[in-house]
C-alpha cells in the first residue's frame, strides 16, 4: 500500500472516530466549563487527524453520561449554537438599545460641564467632586449637590501632585477638603463643616495649610498643616490632627519631593484606628517625642511601626556616645540591643528580624540575622568590601523569612529560614507563594538568567517583564491561593518557554513568545497570549491554545482576558478567529467566539462580582462615546467623560454585582449606574445553555 493511501486511511479512520466521539461530547451534563474548553481542544485535534487526541477524546467522553439534556439536541462539528448573536440582534450594535427586560440603568448628574471646572473621582463608587466658580466665589460639588461657597479652595490629598484637590477615603464612600473664607480655614468632610482655623502661614493660607487623609479603614480623617506665627526661633510649626485633635505642635511634619506631599515620621496601624507621630520641639529641635493617639509617650522612640494587630508600636532609640549602642523596644520595652540594626517587622504573627552590625568600631566588623531575639546559625558575614545583607522578604502568613546577601565577589544569595540557597551574580524580584509554602525569583549566572520557584531552578529563563517595569526582566507571577507560580521565559536567545510550578515546558506547537500570563482567582488555572507566526495572538488556556480567539496583533493587542471571581468562567476580547474582510469585533468566553458589533475592540471588560454576567464597554462610531453591553445586550450608552485608558476610577464594579460609570452629555457629568436582569447571564451569552454555567464538582 502506497504512503498516500496509508495517510488517507488513517484521516478517514481519525474522522469516523471523531463521528463517533463527538454526539456524546456535547450532551455531558456534568461537565464544567474547563472540562468543556478541554474537550474542545481535543476535537479539533482529532479532526486533524491527530490519533492520540481522538484516543483522548474517547477516553474522557466514557466517563460522561451520554443521556443529552431535556430538550438539547447534540452539537455536531462547525454546528453553531442557537443562542448566537444573530443578525435580528442589530440594534445592540448601532441602533436604539432595548435593555433586557429587568435592567436597571439610572442616571445620576454629577457636576454641570465647564471648561474651567476640575473634576476629581472617588476611588470606588464613581463618585465625583468637581471644583467650580459660582460667580466670584468657589465652590465643590459632590455628587450633583453644591457645598458652601469659599473665597478660595485650598490644599489637597496626601501623595497627590495637585495642589487644589480632594481627599477621597480608601473605600470611595467619604471625602474632605479645605476652604478659606476671610482669615478663617475651614475643613469640609462629608459635606459638613469640620474644623475651623484662623491659623496661618504669616496671614496667609496656602497649599501646605491643608493636607488631608484617610485612615484604611476609612473611619478617621487626619489633617497636616503647617503654620507660622512669626519669623523668630519657634514661631513656625506644623500641626497633625487626627479626627479633629490636635497633637502638639512639631518642626517639621511633611517633607516634599516636587510638588507632591508625603506624611513623614508618621505611622498608622494595619486596622487603621491608631497613629504614631514623632514631633520635634519648634523652639529646640533637639528635642523630640513621641506621640501615640494623640499622647505624649512615657519613653523615646524613633521610626515607629505597629505590629500586625495593631496592638503594638514598634520604635527604636539610639545611644551615642564612644560605647555607643541602639535599642528595640516594644511599647517601649527593650527586646534587642546591639551596634546598630536594622528592624523588619512581618506582615502576620509575631516574626520580626533584625539585620544587626556587630563590632563597628573593630577591623573586621560584622552583620548576621537575628529572628525573634535569636541569632541565625551561619548568618554572620565581615561587612566588609561591599559584603552586606541588604533585603529581608516575609511570607504572607508571617511565618518565613528570606535574606538576600551580597558577597565581597558581588555575588548574591538567600538565606530562607536559615538554609543557605544557590550563589549567584545577582538575585532580584523575591517574593513568597501566596500559601507561603515556597519562596521565588529571578537570577543570573554566567550571563544567563533564571527563574527559581522553591528549589526548583529553570533552565535559562528570562520572564517577561511584569508592571511595573522596573528593569530589563519581570518577576514570576504569583497565584491569588496556593503554591503555584510561573512566568513567560524569553529573550534567551532561543524558542519562548513556560516555567510553571517549577517545571521548563515548550509553548504549543506554532507559538513563537507568550505574554500577559496570570492565574484564576482559585489558583488552579492558568493563561497567556501566544504569538504566532505573521503576528497573530491567541489565548491559551491551561496550556490548549484557544483557536476560537483572535487577541489582535503587538503592535494592535486587544483588552486583556478576564476570569470570573469564582474561577468559573474566562472571557476575552477577539477578533473573528478566521479573516472574515471585516472590522469586526466579538467575544470568546468559555471556549466560544460569540460576535457582537462590527467595530474596533472592547475599552472594558469584565464579570460582574458575582460572576453571573459579562460587561464591557465598546466605542461608538463617529463618536467620543462609549456603548455598554450585558450578556452581549446593549444596555446603555454615553459620550465619555474620560478616557478609558485613564487608571481613574470611572468604571466600578460593585459587590452587588452592579456597575457604575462616569459619562457625560451635552450639559453634565453624570453616573449610569446598571443592575444586570436575572433574564440574561453568562450562560445566555453563548448559547451554551446550562453547560456554560456548569460549575466543577
């Protein structure tokens, strides 16, 4: 028999085995979404005559009911589903929008337009306070409602470049600023009068009069104002209020880098109900306090910390002198003496680690770790001709420690929980497995560069870089839960990789680099954009690459992929995934290509918080403006307010599942806020029925 005959042969046998698999492929009722893209991926390799994909496929569908859902007809090869976006759906796509029946979608005006107003947004919520002139006077509008008129607005936010603007506290729900009227401040939060002052700089109110936070918890607000009574020794200070009491006055409170403040010598607690500041004496800077909730404490201490519950202040003190020597305390009680160290508190628990210099006035002095008032075994280096210990890295649960040491080669190391690990040139982006089990980073040797997860380290692997980009190459991605970890490895000088869970694997077969990996909010899936030969992107999912998608071009990518809350459900942003001579734009989610309107790609998308519906926002043609869709619905649309590569918050999802978004019209500012029907879901979206929605057992 003639090789042509044999390789027709094997096609036909491939087909019918196909023929055969794929009727009760598509009736699994107990399948879950992943399973499903899995089994996808596997026919199609079966259709192409792969053997050991349609043996797969055989194996997987025996351990499937074969009974075809009430009422479900099986899906035979290229059948589309029914609940496809047909052409009768045209009006989601330029005409007038029909909502589902039971979509909520309510606007709120915001700020009337102006060309000289300033807007500022709330990091959460879409709320808005716009800054504005009402006659000669000025005035902030929060929400639509005016608040009272000021003769100027004054100050801002903590670590804010602006010098008239807002503090909006962390959950977006309060706010503060400042205004004057006469020789009188007044600070304004939550739309009520707050505090009044007729301190001032020399008669005079300005930018650092005012600068205003809120705690994390977003309970308390807290004010730094700088004031100058007189140009003599004493007559300038700066006052730090916390929910409105004063702690004595200071020398100096803030320091500056350009023009953006930044709180100094001042600490918060991790629950965000308690403060620690260090002030200084205006009239003798050599002396200084510490305050703790507004009190003057009973004892010295320099660079407070608080401990993970925030029922403790670290501090530490120094005691100069010829035998000099500095201390750690705990609420003011010393737990560590020594030369000099420095304190690294963790993020949980009780661990805490110092680096401490030893015999600084000898020839050979020396540096070695201390955990918890005990000296690490084999810790200790000559700091000496740039030997020194530099980092120290916490796990999430505060229970591991990693120390990065640079040797008089400059060459560095880890020490984790004592054990030394490998030498190498350099070691960077170290960071804990989010179930703190393993410790991970990057390293080079030998002018080649290496991912380590664990033990366990790559072969030459150069992850892509990763934001924000601080260097040449990126860190390993973390997983949200568990162990896992891995990164895209690439410039070496040879085909693209993955490194995943400690392990060098090939990328799919045509895949030429990969970018933008990340993990399902679970930790148990993984994807990435593949690239291919001519510049075509698809996602890859678990390591199947998806020839349902079609993620643009580097040089045009479309919106990132998204996975659903509960890790149920993946969805992204395609192009059809054959040329169609069309502009066209759709989705892939759950392993389908679903069309949706013949423009450019998504400017947003996402799940909703329960993960029940798919959002996205497309552009509108002609227009600055902005079309909202639901389940592949349009729902709403608004010219946009600002642009949708802006990192401010005009679009939020809220716990509800609702969304909020900030547009505008011809007069306004306004706030559409949509509540997705119970008529439509994910599920809808593609047809898949039940299927899509399944949820793995």
């Amino acid at each position: 028999m003639s090789d042509g005959k044999r390789s027709n042969l094997r096609s036909i046998v491939a087909l019918a085995i196909c023929l055969v698999i794929f009727a009760p492929a598509g009736e699994a009722s107990a399948q879950s979404v992943w399973q499903k893209m899995k089994q996808n991926v596997l026919q199609q390799q079966c259709q192409q005559g792969l053997q050991k994909a349609c043996q797969a496929l055989a194996q997987t569908n025996q351990k499937q009911p074969q009974a075809p859902l009430s009422g479900q007809q099986p899906t035979q090869p290229g059948q589309q589903h029914s609940g496809r976006i047909s052409q009768q759906d045209d009006h989601d796509q330029a005409g007038p929008i029909h909502p589902p029946q039971g979509t909520k979608v309510e606007e709120t005006v915001l700020a009337p337009l102006s060309n000289s107003a300033k807007s500022f947004i709330s990091p959460h919520g879409v709320h808005v306070a716009t800054y504005e002139s009402s006659g000669s006077r000025a005035v902030i509008y929060y929400d639509g409602v005016p608040g009272p008129k000021f003769d100027e607005i004054l100050g801002g936010s903590f670590n804010s470049s602006v010098e008239t603007g807002i503090a909006f506290s962390p959950d977006g729900k309060r706010y503060a600023y400042c205004g004057r009227s006469g020789t009188e401040m007044v600070v304004m939060v939550d739309g009520k009068e707050f505090l009044r002052t007729s301190e001032s700089h020399l008669a005079r109110f300005d930018g650092s009069s005012c600068r205003l936070g809120f705690t994390s918890n977003s309970r308390h607000v807290y004010i730094s104002s700088d004031v100058a009574t007189s140009q003599t020794r004493g007559g300038s200070f700066t006052h730090f209020i916390f929910d409105g009491k004063a702690a004595p006055p200071s020398a100096s409170g803030l320091t500056s880098s350009g023009n953006q403040a930044s709180i100094r010598n001042v600490s918060f607690s991790p629950d965000g109900n308690h403060y620690a500041v260090i002030i200084t004496d205006p009239a003798d800077e050599h002396k200084w306090g510490l305050v703790v909730d507004g009190k003057v404490a009973p004892y010295l201490g320099s660079a407070p910390r608080w401990s993970p519950d925030s029922q403790h202040l670290y501090t530490t003190i120094s005691h100069p002198g010829p035998a000099g020597y500095e201390e750690g305390m705990l609420d003011g009680k010393p737990f560590i003496r020594a030369d000099h160290f420095e304190l690294s508190v963790a993020p949980a628990g009780n661990m805490w680690v110092a680096v401490v210099d030893a015999g600084i006035r000898n020839p050979s002095p020396t540096q070695f770790l201390v955990v918890d008032g005990k000296k690490v075994p084999g810790s200790e280096i000559v700091h000496q001709r740039g030997a020194m210990i530099d980092r120290i890295v916490f796990s999430p649960d505060g229970k591991h420690y990693a120390a990065r040491y640079t040797t008089t080669q400059n060459r560095q190391y880890l020490i984790v929980d004592g054990k030394r690990a490998q030498e190498y040139q350099s070691v960077d982006h170290i960071l804990f497995t989010s179930d703190s089990s393993k410790v991970t980073y990057t390293a080079f040797a030998n002018a080649k560069p290496y991912a380590i997860i664990g033990d366990e380290e790559s072969e030459a692997c150069l992850p892509e870089p990763t934001p924000p980009v601080t260097d040449t190459h990126g860190s390993l991605i973390v997983a949200p839960i568990g162990s896992r970890a891995g990164g895209i490895c690439g410039l070496t000088g040879g085909r693209a990789t993955l490194y995943l869970d400690g392990k060098t694997t090939p990328l799919p077969d045509g895949a030429q680099s990969g970018t933008d990996l990340r993990f399902s909010p679970d930790g148990r899936h993984y994807a990435y954009r593949a690239g291919f030969q001519g510049g075509a992107q698809r996602l890859v999912i678990d390591g199947a690459v998806q020839a349902a998608t079609n993620l643009g071009s580097p040089s045009m990518p479309r919106f990132h992929y998204v996975f659903s809350p509960d890790s149920q459900h993946i969805a992204a942003d395609s192009a059809p995934p054959s040329d169609t001579g069309q502009y066209a734009s759709g989705i892939f989610i759950d392993g389908k290509y679903t069309p949706v309107v013949v423009n450019s790609g998504m400017k947003m998308l996402e799940f909703t918080a329960d993960s029940k519906h798919i959002v996205w926002a497309q552009g509108v043609s002609g227009r600055d403006a902005l079309r909202i869709f639901v389940d592949g619905k349009a729902v709403a649309e608004a010219d946009t307010a600002i642009s949708p590569t802006s990192h401010e918050g005009w679009w939020d999802m809220a716990p509800d599942g609702s969304l909020s978004v900030l547009a505008q019209d011809q007069n306004n500012l306004k706030r559409i806020t949509i509540t997705p029907s119970t008529e439509t879901s994910v599920a809808t979206l593609g047809g898949g029925g039940a299927l899509l929605a399944r949820r793995e057992q």
